[in-house]
C-alpha cells in the first residue's frame, strides 16, 4: 500500500475517483498521448500514474487530480458541467496533501497536477487549490514540481500566492475568443475572468523576475478545445500569436474535442487527431521560428491542411525556386529551412565563424539531415543531389 493506515478509507475512495477524472486536463506534449499506469504489479491500490514528457527530455510521474469533480459552471463539453449525471467526488486541502505526500514517500510520483471543479465561485475554489499547495510547502517541506490551475475570477493576490508556491500555474481559455467561448461555456467570461487572469499572471511573473533575478520564476500555459464550437484555426493560431507574444506564455495546449455522453455536444464528432498536431506545429514555429499567422496556408474553411506540416508547405512556396545559400543566411532565415530548427542553426552559425561548409559529410556531421533540407538549400552555390528515398 502506498499510504498508511491513518488515510481514511472514504477519503481514499474520493481520491481515487478524483485521479480517474482527469484525463481532460493536458500536462503533455502533442507528439506522444497521455499515458496512466502504476508501474508495479504489488501497487495496484495506487492511483493512475500520469508520465509527463518533460521538455529536455524523458518523461517525470505526476499525480493528476481534482480536488472536487463538482462544478457550478454549464460548460457544452465539459464532463464535469452542472447538472451532468455521473458520481462526483470531494476532498479537503489537507485529504489531498496528506494522501500526495505519502505518494512522494513511498516513491510513486515526482510532481503534482492540481485542478479543480468550481463551486462558491472562482475565488473560493482558488482558496482551496492554495491551501493544498500551502500544506504541501510547508507542513510536509515539499520542494519538488506542482503545477496549480488558475480558476476564472481568481484575485490578483491569490494568482501571486499560486506564483510564490508553484511551478507551473495555468488558466484555460478554452476558446479564442468571447463569441467561440460564449457557444463552448456560456457562464464564462473570456475578458474580464480568463484572460485577464493570465494578464495578471504575466505582470506578476514579471515582477517576480525583477525582483528576484536568480529565481526560477513560474511557466504560465493556457489549453484551448480543437473542434467544438467552430471555431477556425486562423482564429486559434491568432490568440496563440497573441499569447506568446503579449503575455509570453511558456505553452499552448490544443485539446482535440471528443463527445461526451450526457452533455450538449454529445452528438457532434469528435475533431481530426491531425488538426491539433497542425496547430501544434504551427505554434512552435509562432513560438521559436518567428512565424507569424500571415506566413501560414489555410484551407477555404480557415484550418490548416492536414496533410502536410506547415513549415514544409511555406518551404515548397518559398525555397524550391529561392533556394537558401547555406553558408550565408542569418538564423531568421536557417530555421525557415524543414530539417533545421534554432539548435542546428546555432550549430550552423557557430561552425560557420571558423568554416564554410563544403560537403554533404560536413552537413551530417552538424546533424542536417541532407534529404530533408536539399531541395531548399545551396551550398557554395550549388545544389545538393538528394538521394532516392526508398520508404
């Protein structure tokens, strides 16, 4: 057993219910799904283990719950919305870091994912996701990752709490914009009770970071729904632009909408698993390749296509006739090229100050993978002969 004789056996029951409620809150990359499981036969009265990809590499177990499955809010999708049928379940702050604590002991997890359902309101829910954090700090001296949602309505004063007590704080938009979020949650407010929360979020992180230069101040990621209120991805791809660059958040989670029995979407079908890699991919090079919206193709009905990757298709309009010389363009335009991202164009620049590059063996040794960028690339003026694919 992971926990000791002193857990209530009814809180033990609420908190497994709890941790089997959370597959809708994202922790995770795109390229890989969630995946839950206790990694010992013997621990099979522990929680679904949740294996988060981190982002240097290698997957860490969290422990992914909810402090209450209840929720005053009607959101269209949502599992959880008022009035749906289905077993809810509750614990107390304290429930809640106690039965954690004794995971970390006995050596199950290494962080925490904490959401909640909303009830009394924003700001006393926020309270009570606080007040775990705050047991775990200190009661327990926990040290290690926790990551807190931020509800709608939160105070300012509790988002810097959330700030000082987590590692990664986030907020779901859930839509792009009011006129998407009024149709997806129709009690929810995008201006005045999401977004301003993560502006908020932004200024305070902000300050932490002047204040305490040497700090690892908090990631601040937001998670919108793919598919369920029809909504564009132009629309999605804009608020994503504006995201990262007004209020730098560190990630941006693409939820593909599935139905759920019992709520007002239950019949529509569920989004294309490609779209959310596209939006994926057209993010990170918003992100990380200065991509702006403009530079990417949209179908007629505003979405990306999904049989190609969006670099790729800029590339094939841009590069196959304006091929890039190699050895002469700055970063801005290296990580245009499909096959180079901002670690091998730094590669590239930095190889450069000493060399030009001369040979296709050159190329691989910098970690290029020759076929790929070829048919966009000079090298010395000339164009590389890509070798015949034989997949």
């Amino acid at each position: 057993m992971f926990y000791n004789k002193d857990v209530d056996t009814t809180n033990l029951a609420n908190f497994h219910l709890l941790t089997s409620q959370t597959e809708f809150e994202l922790e995770e990359s795109h390229d890989t799904p969630p995946e839950c499981y206790s990694p010992k036969p013997k621990m099979r009265e522990a929680p679904a283990i949740f294996w988060a990809k981190r982002s240097g590499g290698g997957r860490t177990p969290l422990l992914k719950t909810l402090l209450t499955s209840a929720c005053e809010k009607n959101c269209l999708y949502c599992p959880f919305r008022a009035g749906r049928d289905f077993r809810r379940a509750t614990l107390q702050p304290v429930e809640m870091a106690q039965i954690f604590s004794q995971m970390t002991t006995a050596g199950l997890v290494q962080g925490l994912f904490l959401s909640s359902g909303m009830v009394g309101g924003g700001i006393r829910t926020q309270d009570k996701i606080l007040d775990t954090a705050e047991i775990l700090r200190t009661k327990y001296q926990y040290a290690g990752y926790i990551h807190l949602k931020l509800m709608p309505g939160a105070e300012k004063d509790q988002i810097l709490r959330a700030l000082q007590l987590a590692t990664r704080v986030s907020v779901n938009l859930e839509a792009p914009n009011q006129e998407r979020l009024k149709y997806l949650a129709p009690r929810k407010k995008f201006h005045e009770e999401l977004w301003q929360v993560l502006q908020w979020a932004n200024e305070l992180r902000q300050s932490l970071q002047n204040a305490h230069q040497n700090v690892q101040i908090p990631s601040l990621v937001t998670q919108l729904v793919v598919g369920a209120a029809n909504e564009t991805d132009v629309e999605i791809l804009q608020t994503s632009a504006d995201l990262f660059t007004r209020l730098k958040l560190s990630r941006i989670y693409y939820s593909r909408f599935s139905p759920i029995p019992d709520t007002p979407l239950e019949n529509l079908p569920p989004a294309d698993p490609l779209r959310p890699l596209r939006l994926y991919q057209a993010s990170f090079l918003i992100r990380d390749y200065g991509f702006k919206t403009d530079d990417f193709f949209f179908t007629s009905s505003g979405n990306l296509p999904l049989d190609q990757d969006p670099k790729t298709l800029w590339a094939q309009a841009h590069l196959l006739h304006s091929p890039i010389e190699l050895n002469k363009a700055d970063f801005s335009l290296l990580v245009r090229i499909p096959g180079i991202g901002p670690k091998t164009a730094r590669r590239i620049l930095q190889f450069r100050r000493n060399s030009k590059i001369k040979s296709e063996s050159e190329l691989r040794h910098l970690g290029i993978p020759v076929n790929r960028v070829s048919p966009y690339i000079l090298l010395n003026g000339k164009k590389i002969p890509g070798q015949p694919s034989f997949w």
